[in-house]
C-alpha cells in the first residue's frame, strides 16, 4: 500500500516543501499518542495525553460513553453510534463555519447554504441542538438552523449520534447533532484572525446590487428600510386596499418605491471577500473551583455571483417551455456574530452559562432576461431584496456529581430568532420586437396581465423557544446506571406576509381597480422602475393586494417528555443501553386577525399526539479491538411550521416559490442497524454498517399551479422504505521510514474515507389518499407522488476522502478533500400531470487546505490557505423524460481561493 500512497502525496509533499521547518512553530500540535486499550477496559493507555484533549461534549442525560469511563475514546466508548469532531478534526478541514466541516462526516452532506442532511434524508429528520438545548431556525422554510451561521471558532466539538437513544428528542430521523461550546479554557488566550478570498465567478468581474443604505456592510440596515408611515398606517387600520379612497391609495402606492430599494444598479467590479475574528479566554482560579470567561466575534463580507439558467415547464411531456430566462445573481452576504460564555468547574461538577448572538444579512439582487411560453416577446425582470436573520440564544447548564455514583443534569435555555424581509421588490418589462412603436423598447405597462407587472412584499418572522430538562444518572452497581429525565419545549412563531401590485388607475370613478393604460401612457411605461412609480412623475397608479384572507399566522408547538433508560456492562465483552420515551406534543396553526372584516381562512391545524418510543442498542466486543453494535428504535417527524402555513414565501436560491399545507400529519419512523468497528489503533479505525427505516407518512414536497404561479407545496405520502450501508477508514502512516529526509522525521500521512450507500422507495398504492388543503375531497395519493420514487434530497451515494500530511511536531498540515453525492430528488413534477420529478447533481468536489505555523519577528502565526471546489463544479438541477430535459436551475459554482492568518497572545 505504500507505493501508490507515496505518488498521492506528491502534491501534498510539494506543497509542505515550500514552507521551511525552521519557520514552523511549535505549540499547538498532535502527537502521535499511544494504542487505545480495548473497550470496557478504562485503563491509563484510554485516556488521551496533553496534547490530545478529548473533546469537550455536552448532552442531554450527561455522558454519553458508559458509566465510570468518561477519558475513553468517545467513538469507541458510547453507547449509540456516534461520529464526534474535535477541534483538531474541525481545523484540519479548515471550514470557516460548522456545517462544511460536518460535511466530511460518514453519511453526512450539506445541501445549500448550511442545511446538514443525514444519510441523504431531508432537513426534517436532522436535530440540531446547542449545548444539549434545541434551537430556532431564523430560516422559514427549514426546521433547523442553518449550521453555517456558527463559525467553528466557537465550537468545542461536535457529535453526531445517528441511532436513537431516549434521552434526546424524539423528532430522531436520521441523526443528532449536537454542538458544545467552550466552558472554561484550558490556558489564558487572546486571538486575532483576519483573510480575504478571491471568487472566480465574482471577484474583479460585474455584478448587479442596489443602494439600500450608507450602513449596508455592516449587515445593518441604518432606518432607509423602515416601513413607510403609509404603510405603518394603513397596516395597523385593518382596512383593506379596496377600502381605501383613491388618493388614499395612490399615497400609499407613491411611498413604497424609491431610489434606494427600486433601482438596479451596475458594478463594475465586485470587491474580494472580507473576514476577521477575535476570541479570548482566560480562568482564575476561586476557592476549589475555576472560574472560566470566553468571548468571541467575528465578522464576514462574502460576494458572490450566479449567472443562472432557470427553466419551467407545465406540459406533462415537457414539451413546452412555460418560461425561459438566463438570470444573474448577485448576493451580499453579511454575518456578524458574538458569544458570550462563563463556566464554573470544581470536582467533577460543571456550570455554562453560553449565551449567543448571529446575524445573518443577505443583500440579493437579481437581474434576469427570457421568454415565456415560446413567444417572440422578451421579458426583463428585476429584483431586489433584504433578508435579514437573527438569533439570540441563551441558556444555563449545570453538571453535578452529587456522589461518586449519582449524577444530575439541568438545563434550561430561551432562544428567539427572526427574519426580515422589507421591501421586496420585483419588475417586468417586455420588448415585444416588433419593428414599430415601441417593440424594440423594454416597457412596463403596470396593466397586471401578461405583459409587465410590478409588485413589493413585506414579510416578517419571529419564533421564541423555551425549553428545560433535569436527568438523573445513577449507578445501581458498578456496571449498571440507570438515567431519568423529564424534557419540555415550547415554540411559537408569527408569520406575516403582505404584498401588493402596482396598476394603472386612470378611471377615477372606479376606485381600487387597476386598468391598462391608454396611448399616452406608453412612453411612461420606459421609465425605470423609481421612477416609474414615483408619485411626483406619474400619479395615475394604485397598489392591489393579493386576495390572501389571512396574511398572518400563529404557530405554536409544546412538548412534554419523560424517559427512562439504562446502561448495563452484561459481561466485560456485551453491554445494553435500552430505554424507552414518552413524548406528548399539541400543534397547532391559526390564522391572525388582521382585518376588520374577520378571518376567511379555513387552513387552521390542530395536532394533538403521544408516543411512547423505545430505543436499544447491544454492543458486543468479538475482539479486544472490535465490537459489533445492533440498534433498534422508533422515533417521529414533525411537520415543520412552515409547511404547515397556507402562505406563499419565495426561496431567492432556488428561484421558488412555497406554500404550505395545513392537513400534514406527524410522520413514524421504525430504525434499524447493525454495524462492525474495528479500533486498530488510537484514532484509527474501520466501521461497516448497514441501516433500514420504515417511515409511515413521510412528507414531501410537490410543485403545484396556484393561480397563475407554479408553486411547491407538502403532503403526506402514503409510506416509504430507506435502507442502506455505510463504509469508514481512518489510518496514519507514519512517513519517517519513506526516506532519510530530515523532513519526514515528523510527518505522517492522514488518510479518511467514508462511503454511504442508500436507497429509499416511496409506496403510494393506486386507492391510497393525502391530504391536501384545497382540494375538493381526498385527494389521491398517486396524483402527486410516484410509487418507487425516491425520498426528496436522497443521493444514493456519498463520498469523503481526504488525504492529508501533517506534522506531528509542528502546525504543518496539508489536506486534499474530495467530496461526491449523486443526483438526489428536489421536488417532485406538477402534481397530476406525469411530469418527472426534479433532481439535483451535486457530483463531485474538491478542495485543499494548506495550514502553516510560522514565525515573523518573534510571534507565531498560524496561516491558513484554502482552494474550494478546484475542479470547477457547476450546479445543476434539472427535469427530463429522457426525449426532453428542462434545465429547472444550472450555474457556475466557480472555485474559491482563501487567505487567513490568525496569531494567538
């Protein structure tokens, strides 16, 4: 094996030669530590050396390896199959933020801007916890926070627990994961951490943007964006459009556009991206205990360009192309973010007190050209919009050791995330082409039909979650622990969504009705867009609202949970971990009122359940190195509340538009695995699995024609199968025997590979019904989901591998990762149609990371360089019969190139 592995680490030993040792500092480093010693057996050689440090992790129930054995490998050690990334693990990567580093995870991949999937299944089945504490997502459209909002440099550790034990949640699809912040640092520290990246699809190269405000960059909006005193007016009287007088409408039509949010602008060249970083540390000791402080902040400037091609198709042979259009995207991203964390240790007893705050600002801004329904005629569409996403988390965690053999866990936590969306704002032009009047002219009419429109929402979000849980860990015999523990969550989200039409109104005897313009508008109509609907140059126009009967809705989701488990050493070679939760949940979603008239809307949901969902996993050690696992469980899948609310919300990156569907149901899941480890060395080790998961009402999405749009929706398939294997290697070769080299005295060759196979089949037989809001009657499943289809965001197959060089002595690490997920379901075709469904092509990645440990005038300096995604993968989502393709999204993804150095005081 060692011939091919020398020619792979040509590149790398390129690379480690261009940076001389004597410049490589010495503090910071692995070293090679001894073998493990076999599970069940906690002896000195288990426990990780000073340079090693096993990694810091906290989680409901307090250990998660058995009873008495806390220094053990966590992997090896813990009673649920587990995958843990250490602050080491999450460096080598060098991933600015925690979701690309859980990309490299066996089973795991990242699906577009931080949503973590777990064995290929949707975002619904992953569990995202902080501290042991769930969290709010700040994004409407998912359940769980995107993971690339936490930088990694205010993460301890992250654990990945993929079989169900009843001390977490049981909203337990595919996996846990769970971060842990720091508690009380090991040395004093101060650090400051600064780079800049070049993008090869933006940086230098034309982009489009708006002004917005002077504070922008800042991810702040300076007051440009508050809601015009109009607007406030009218939004608070309850009136609707139709209810206003003419020139009450038309001022409130002339406030809602101007100079700042409605005019499209070039630049000529877009900046490089921007980070930089401080975060500090120190302790002191009191009395018998340590008193720790950590604080952190960061800040991120990121650009980047999409030039998309965005194709639609109603035609159940997709024949036709309802819509045709190239669109440019650039986006302005903006992510500022602060942590804040006290710890108290003495003994064995443990106080954190985290508290944290993300914000995370998009600036979008989209120009794009095309054609609809094949005709002659060109469309210019323009768009601009501000996304803003915060989260304000805190939470208070106590780890006691009561006794030697009896130990108590509290938690309690209040989180509250939001998201702003002012003033979005959207255009249409037409160029007939035709060769008189105005045919080579783009021109807006504001007629409302088929030919220019105008539009601007205003949408907001705000979920606050309280939670709380107390367990109790006691040790009935040496090799017996028993864990009780009591859970409680309660979530409520407000949704409100208001948009509004521009039309023409030149018959004042018709109040609140929109008409084409006459002759002697049409030179207007070649206005840009502030202008066009500026009061002060054009006062024959007026706003509609969409005939939405209830723009805002209630969520509220509250759970109480009880669980009982335990922890038995049968013998010194077969434990049990067995136990069983009861989890009691009300769900409910209601319309607002918002009128004066009253609600409308009929979309209200009103879930009430209870389960009682077992779990158990035997592992047997067959080897003093290898052990064999088998898990068994049952978990749930909640509808997330975005699914469930009857309001429409456009995804800027998809290029879609969703709506919700309040008749979804809780889905069921049946898990089973069965898998080998083999721990040869200390962290090293190979691992074969194989899983299956019965789901019972599994949700998925499906695209739909509302009114005039194409929208996707939610319902419930009937059921569905997903079964798989997972392959992983870790192993070092030491490379000082490679050559007589000085050089290689201290190296050696990383090399991890993970492999996931998996399979899912939908099973929607031909009586088979859904529900689905608005439908007359049951709906039949087979109208919107195919039997054998696979579960939306399944790929088949994963695939990490890095190959790295390191040294053992010195900050030296050299790391080529490649990543690969076959094509996966997005969405399904139009329902009732016998379109085919919508697949992405992730295909394959790959990066470099190149970390250095250098000396400049007597400090130390750690560099980082990064090249991401060097083979020029592009992004490509399409729908295809095999006679016709239609290409739903597909653009240059480019490669990135990063430069950070960071020092440590």
């Amino acid at each position: 094996m060692a011939t091919p592995l020398r020619f792979a680490s040509l590149l790398l030993l390129s690379t480690a030669l261009t940076a001389p040792a004597a410049f490589a500092q010495t503090n910071g480093a692995e070293s090679e530590a001894p073998d493990a010693a076999a599970p069940g057996d906690a002896t000195a050689g288990d426990a990780p050396t000073d340079e090693e440090q096993a990694p810091e992790i906290s989680v409901p129930g307090g250990d998660i390896v058995v009873v008495g054995r806390r220094g053990a490998n966590v992997q090896r050690a813990s009673a649920a199959v587990v995958s843990v990334l250490s602050t080491a693990d999450i460096a080598r990567t060098g991933e600015g933020n925690i979701a690309g580093a859980l990309g490299r995870v066996t089973g795991l991949s990242v699906v577009g801007n931080g949503f973590v999937y777990v064995r290929g299944l949707g975002d619904r089945y992953s569990l995202a916890l902080l501290n042991g504490s769930p969290l709010p997502s700040p994004e409407p459209l998912k359940r769980v926070v995107p993971l690339d909002l936490f930088p990694t440099n205010i993460v301890s550790s992250s654990l990945v627990q993929k079989s169900y034990s009843p001390n977490f949640p049981g909203e337990f699809g595919g996996g846990v994961i769970n971060l842990t912040t720091s508690a009380v640092p090991k040395d004093d520290f101060l650090t400051i951490s600064t780079g800049g990246g070049y993008h090869s699809e933006t940086t230098g190269i034309q982009g489009y943007s708006y002004f917005g405000s002077s504070t922008d960059w800042t991810g702040f909006d300076n007051g440009s964006r508050n809601t015009p005193s109009p607007l406030a007016s009218f939004l608070s009287s309850g009136k609707r459009v139709l209810e206003l007088t003419n020139a009450e409408n038309r001022a409130l039509a002339g406030s809602l556009v101007t100079s700042r949010n409605g005019l499209v602008q070039r630049l000529s060249m877009v900046q490089p991206n921007f980070s930089a970083s401080v975060s500090g540390g120190a302790s002191i000791d009191v009395g018998d205990a340590v008193l720790g402080l950590i604080a952190t902040a960061g800040y991120t400037n990121r650009w980047t360009n999409r030039d998309a091609i965005q194709q639609r198709s109603v035609n159940s042979d997709l024949s036709q192309l309802d819509s045709d259009f190239e669109r440019v995207t650039t986006d302005n991203r903006i992510v500022v973010n602060g942590l804040v964390g006290v710890g108290l240790e003495w003994g064995d007893n443990k106080i954190r007190w985290t508290s944290l705050y993300i914000r995370d600002t998009l600036k979008n801004t989209r120009l794009g050209i095309g054609q609809k329904r094949e005709e002659q005629s060109d469309y210019n569409q323009q768009d601009t919009a501000w996304y803003e996403r915060q989260l304000i988390d805190t939470q208070l965690v106590g780890e006691y050791k009561l006794t030697p053999d009896l130990s108590l866990d509290l938690r309690a936590s209040y989180a509250n995330s939001q998201r702003e969306a002012p003033a979005e704002f959207s255009a249409e032009y037409i160029r007939s082409n035709e060769t008189t009047g105005y045919g080579p002219h783009f021109i807006n009419r504001l007629d409302g039909g088929t030919t220019s429109d105008a539009r601007i929402r205003y949408s907001d979000l705000e979920e606050t979650l309280w939670s709380g849980g107390a367990d109790v860990t006691y040790k009935l015999m040496p090799d017996l622990g028993v864990s009780v523990g009591y859970a409680y969550t309660r979530t409520t989200r407000l949704s409100s969504r208001r948009e509004f039409r521009f039309r023409f109104q030149v018959n004042p005897a018709t109040p609140g009705l929109g008409q084409a313009s006459p002759s002697q508008y049409e030179g207007i109509g070649l206005l840009r867009p502030d202008l066009l609907l500026a009061p002060n140059i054009v006062e024959d126009f007026i706003i509609l609202e969409d005939l939405d009967p209830n723009p805002t809705f209630r969520a509220k989701l509250r759970t109480h949970a009880g669980y009982g488990k335990f922890n038995w050493q049968v013998t010194p070679e077969v434990m049990i971990d067995a136990g069983v939760r009861y989890e009691k949940a009300t769900q409910s979603v209601v319309p607002v009122q918002v009128f004066n008239t009253g609600n409308t809307s009929t979309a209200i949901t009103s879930l009430k359940n209870s389960y009682w969902l077992p779990a158990a996993t035997i592992t047997w050690q067959v080897q003093p190195e290898m052990q064999l696992r088998v898990n068994a469980s049952k978990t749930i899948a909640r509808p997330q509340f975005r699914e469930l609310i009857f309001q429409q919300y456009f995804d800027p990156d998809t290029n879609r538009l969703y709506r919700g569907n309040s008749l979804l149901t809780d889905s069921e899941l049946i898990n089973g695995e069965i898998r080998y480890e083999w721990y040869f060395a200390r962290d090293q080790r190979l691992s074969v699995a194989g899983f299956y998961k019965k789901i019972d009402r599994p949700i998925e999405s499906y695209i739909t024609v509302f009114g005039s749009d194409i929208v996707t929706s939610f319902a419930n398939a009937p059921s569905a199968d997903l079964y798989g294997a997972e392959f992983e290697v870790q192993k070092y070769f030491d490379m000082a025997n490679w050559s007589d080299a000085a050089l290689f005295s201290t190296r050696r060759l990383v090399t991890i590979a993970n492999y996931t196979y998996t399979k899912s089949k939908l099973k929607v037989g031909a009586s088979d019904t859904t529900g689905v809001f608005g439908a007359s009657g049951a709906a039949l499943a087979s109208d919107y989901f195919k039997d054998g289809a696979s579960l939306t965001g399944q790929s088949d197959h994963l695939i990490n591998f890095q190959l790295g060089m390191e040294d053992t002595d010195k900050l030296s690490q050299q790391t080529l990762i490649l990543s690969y997920a076959s094509k996966r379901v997005t969405s399904r075709g139009l329902n009732n149609s016998g379109q085919p469904d919508i697949f992405e092509y992730p295909g394959f990645n790959l990066d470099f990371v190149w970390r250095q440990g250098v000396t400049v005038a007597g400090r130390d300096l750690d560099l980082k360089f990064e090249a991401r995604n060097i083979t020029y993968n592009k992004y490509k989502e399409t729908q295809s019969n095999g006679t016709n393709t239609i290409i739903y999204n597909q653009y240059d993804r480019g490669t990135t190139f990063n430069i950070s150095v960071s020092t440590t005081f």
